[in-house]
C-alpha cells in the first residue's frame, strides 16, 4: 500500500475540516451581526451551527489520524 497517498489524502482532509470550523465561525458572527437583540434567532442559528461544527471537528481529526497511521507504517 501506498503510504504516501494516505498522508495526502489525511492532509487534505485535516484541510477541509479547518475550513468547516472556520467556515462554522464566520457562520455563527454573521448571525450574531444581523440580528443582535433576537436572542431566540441567535440560539437556533448556533444549534444548526453546532452539528456542521462537529462534522468539521471529525473530518480534521480523521484526517490527522490518516497522517498519523501513514506516517507510522511508512
């Protein structure tokens, strides 16, 4: 097995992952920007924000652990 290839690929998805949590932040500010006084807005918009924050969170973490794994048995 190619080893190498399981480095890049964990790379790339460590990548995409940081871009999910970055994305996810900008997410959450936007909201609070629009509507700053609507708390009941703001919390629901943070509870959608929270499961795609998570995914993100577990994409990176599957990607290290690919880095990891090919770097280890390289």
């Amino acid at each position: 097995m190619n080893f190498e290839l399981m480095v890049w690929g964990g790379t790339l998805l460590t990548l995409f992952g940081i871009l999910g949590i970055l994305y996810s932040i900008l997410f959450v500010v936007r909201a609070r920007r629009q509507n700053p006084e609507q708390d009941i807005v703001v919390q629901n918009t943070l509870k959608s924000a929270v499961l795609f924050n998570l995914s993100a969170l577990f994409l990176s973490f599957m990607g290290l652990v690919l880095v990891l794994l090919g770097i280890f048995f390289k």
